[in-house]
C-alpha cells in the first residue's frame, strides 16, 4: 500500500508502507517505541514510509538524509507546532517547540536574551550550590537508583536556576506535574478519563499553570539573574517583549525540557560509567585536575573525556528519541509526494544506531568523537540529538553546562558500579527510562 501520489502530480512517487493490524494499526508499537528503536521499517520500505498511529496516516522519515530534509525545512513545508500540537500541545502549548514560521522566529529572537554566554555563566553558581546541596543528601555508600535521585537533583537545579529560589515544599508535587505532562503524549486515551494519562496530564498543566502565575509580579519588579527574570526582561531587537502568558508557557515548556533531558543523560553516562570503569576513572582524572570542587564557566572546556562521554551516550541513548511535524501544504520527502495536513514522524534515534555510519553501532565508544576519528562528521546529520534546523534545542548549552556541572561533582566525590553482566532495562514509551531506575554501588571517596 501506498499514500495516494495524486494524478495531479508525476514527478513525485507515492510513499510506500503499510496500515499494519486493523483498526489499532501501529498504534501498539508507537507508544512502546517499538518503531523508534527498531530499523525494521527502515529495511523494508527504506527511509521514508508511512504507518498507521491513533487512526492517523503519519510518515516516518528515517535515516539522515530524510530527517535532514524534514528539520531543515528549506521548503517551509513542515510544521513544528502543528506536528507536535496532536501528541502534547494541550500540555505545552505555546512553548516554543510549537511555534512556527515568523512567531516561532520572533519568539525564539527574544529567548535568546536568556541564553547568552554571560546569562550562562551567571546560572553556573546558583546550579552548582544546587548540585552541592542535593548530593550532600546522598548516602555515603551502598545502593541507590540513579534515575529517581538524579531527577530530584535536575529538579532542584532546574528550580534553583529558572526561579531563583529553592522549593522547600511542593517540588514532588511539581515533579509529578511534569511527569504527568510529558506522559500524556503517548496516552492511548486521549481524552480526559479521571485516573487515566490525558487527564493527569490536564491536571499537571494546570498545576504548573498555578505555581508560576504567582511569582510573575515580582520577577517583572526585580532585577534577579534566574531564567524566569531574564525572560520577564528580555526584548526583541524592535523592543518586543514577552506577554505574561507567553512566559509562563516558555517557563512550563523549558523547565520539562531542561529536567527531563538532563535527568535521562545524566543517568545513561552513569550507566555507561560504571560499566566501563576505565573510562570512569579517566573522567575522574580529567575533573580533579581542575583543582576545583565546583566546576567554573571556563573549566567546562578542559572536560574533553567527558564530553566524549556525553555525545556517546546521548547518541546510544537519545534523550528525544523523535520528533514530530505535519505538512502545511503539498511537499516532497526524498523524492515522495506528501500532501498537506500529514504528519510525519521523524527518528532521531535511528540515525544514531545505523551501522552504514557508525561501525559497531551498539558499542560503547565514546572516542568515536574525538578529533582523530570523528564518526559523527561523516554525514552532517549523522548526530543530532538537539535537533536540527531552526528549532534546534535553544537550550543545547545551557544543557551541557548542567550536565558536566553535575559530573563533575559526581565524579569527585564518588566511584559508582554495577553488575558486570547488569544491562540497563529502558522504557521508551515516552522519553527513555530504566525501568528499574538503574540500580549501582556507591562509594563515596
């Protein structure tokens, strides 16, 4: 089977795929990730095809050549907002994923103000004191899981940092909140049943909603360096500014993006550190030749082992594993007719995990990145786990900043391990998880 080419059009081919089981169609495999971290359709219809998800036609662009084309989005033909508005925009609606065209420009130009090397290096204090706090409650040895005390700890980073303020009560409640949000994109029910996904979800944006309009006054009245004051202040280059409900939206938007990205990372190169011990200590060296307990703006370069470390990890686990757009008008796809109002799935994942790119791909080989070798150049969009194009992750270093910041306090304060024939259980029915919450031995040093 195949999308309709339309006789109006011969230059293009129809996208070829299947419907999969009546009814249900793919629907199954989409939330359990099944499509995301298996190369199967890749194989068998090549980069792009088309399936059937919650009774919706969507094409699935695979490969770097297809997700390329569909991130870059030279044609203006994919929207972001519109993809993503199906699976989460009741959730996080208006942030600026799903912005497009000139509002997402505009609003994007203005955000930046946030991002700017000296507003980094001004979140670097608050973050480490919040790292230094949050482990200083680790226990001295034994077991922990690692996924559940690190999203604490990204949590009072992200509150730390984007508020200004720590949450002395309600942050569980807040944590919970964005669980449920994120969660609620892959609901099989997708309306509010009470008890159900959608419904909790509905529930933790209105939580969030009701946390941060509060704060909104006095973070317009102060001068205060955290995230929430800077976007209250910032301005577009014709004086633009954000309205109050445009930053909570961002506000809610970042800080899921910011906790749950984080949170996975962080726990995939603790896992892949402490099933490779040699790469751990490496690490270890790199960060107490710093000489400092607390990492500085201009240390994070001089971490070049864990920087490999992260890429590497990012690319065998992908914090966001896909992406979603839809056509806003008639568009070709490698050489495919797509018509408008389809929306297309886009496999960030599969890319990393293509033995056509990278050799040995379920291997742990974080020298893979390093100046000598360089795997990820040999296609431009052979590694892209914040995206690509315009709505590429605005939030990319501030990301890397938190998670060496975090690493490095780990690293010299502790040796972690797990089992030696111990593999990491991950479930991908949102964003990927250890559905164990990834159990190691901790040594404090």
């Amino acid at each position: 089977m195949a999308i309709d080419s339309r006789e109006s059009d011969h230059r293009a081919a129809a996208v070829p795929g299947d419907g999969g089981l009546p009814l249900l169609g793919y629907t199954a495999q989409f939330i359990s990730g099944k499509l995301t971290t298996s190369r199967e359709r890749y194989d068998r219809y090549g980069p792009v095809s088309w399936i059937r998800v919650f009774g919706l036609k969507v094409v699935t662009a695979q490969g770097p050549d297809a997700c390329g084309e569909v991130l870059q989005n030279r044609s203006h033909a994919f929207g972001s907002g519109a993809g993503w508005s199906f699976l989460i925009g009741p959730f996080f609606r208006r942030g600026l994923m799903l912005l497009d065209f000139e509002e997402h420009h505009l609003h994007r130009r203005i955000m930046q103000q946030a991002f700017t090397s000296d507003r980094l290096a001004g979140y670097l204090e608050p973050m480490n004191t919040a790292i230094a706090d949050g482990m200083a409650r680790w226990p001295a040895g034994g077991e922990i899981r690692v996924y559940p005390t690190v999203k604490q700890l990204t949590l009072d980073v992200a509150t730390r940092t984007f508020m200004g303020a720590q949450l002395d009560v309600g942050a569980d409640r807040l944590n919970t909140a964005l669980v449920d949000c994120v969660r609620a994109g892959t609901a099989a029910v997708r309306f509010p049943v009470p008890g159900l996904r959608w419904a909790r979800g509905l529930a933790g944006r209105t939580a969030l909603e009701r946390f941060l309009y509060p704060h909104l006054p006095a973070k317009r009245a102060g001068d205060a360096q955290d995230l929430f004051s800077a976007l209250c202040h910032a301005r577009g280059e014709g004086g633009e500014q954000f309205t109050d409900h445009d930053i909570v939206n961002h506000m809610i938007f970042l800080l899921m993006a910011a906790h749950d990205t984080s949170t996975i990372t962080l726990t995939s190169m603790a896992y892949y550190l402490a099933k490779h011990p040699e790469w751990q200590e490496r690490c270890r060296a790199e960060s107490r030749a710093v000489g400092t307990p607390t990492l500085g703006y201009d240390d994070i370069d001089k971490l070049v082992s864990l920087d490999l470390v992260m890429k590497e990890s990012m690319r065998l686990i992908t914090p966001v594993p896909g992406v979603m757009r839809k056509t806003v008008r008639d568009t070709e796809l490698m050489g495919h007719f797509v018509p408008a109002d389809t929306y297309v799935s886009v496999n960030l994942y599969g890319v990393h995990h293509l033995e056509e790119y990278w050799p040995d791909p379920e291997r742990f080989d974080p020298g893979r990145f390093a100046h000598d070798r360089r795997e990820d150049k040999v296609h431009r969009n052979a590694w892209m786990p914040f995206g690509n194009g315009v709505h590429k992750c605005i939030g990319l270093h501030f990301a890397g900043m938190e998670i060496k910041a975090a690493m490095h306090q780990l690293l010299l304060g502790y040796r972690w391990s797990v089992p030696a024939d111990y593999q990491i259980p991950l479930d991908w029915s949102s964003l990927p998880r250890p559905k164990d919450g990834l159990p190691v031995q901790l040594e404090q040093l």
